[in-house]
C-alpha cells in the first residue's frame, strides 16, 4: 500500500435513537441514526410504525401556506 493517500480514520460512535451506541471507526466522525440493527422491523420480528421525519405535520405545514 502506498503512503499518504488514504483518508484518516478515526473512533467514532454510532447511536441511534432507541438508544444503543455502536463503537466503529470512520471518516466523518461520530453521528446518529433513527434506526438500528437493534429495532428494525425485518432484525426485531415486530411490526412498528417508524415516522421519523413526522409525515402528518410536514404535510400539514405544506399544504396550511397553500389553505391560507
């Protein structure tokens, strides 16, 4: 391999919003995600309702400017 041309990779945490923290390393650093391994439909088995960015009020701010 040579030298110098790969980026640098650094600890980083990886948490997600149920709460588990996975520990990896990355380029860009630590960050969040809204699902994980953990509570994921198709890894857990049980059906959940995720609406993470918030469906109804999005559609509701959008469309009450258009009403008004």
């Amino acid at each position: 391999m040579r030298n110098g041309i790969h980026p640098d990779s650094k600890q980083a945490d990886i948490s997600c919003a149920c709460g588990q923290v996975i520990k990896t390393r990355s380029t860009a650093g630590s960050y969040s995600v809204d699902i994980c391994s953990a509570c994921h439909p198709f890894y857990t088995g049980k059906q959940k309702l995720v609406d993470a960015e918030g469906r109804v009020e999005r559609f509701r701010r959008r469309y009450s400017k258009a009403a008004s």
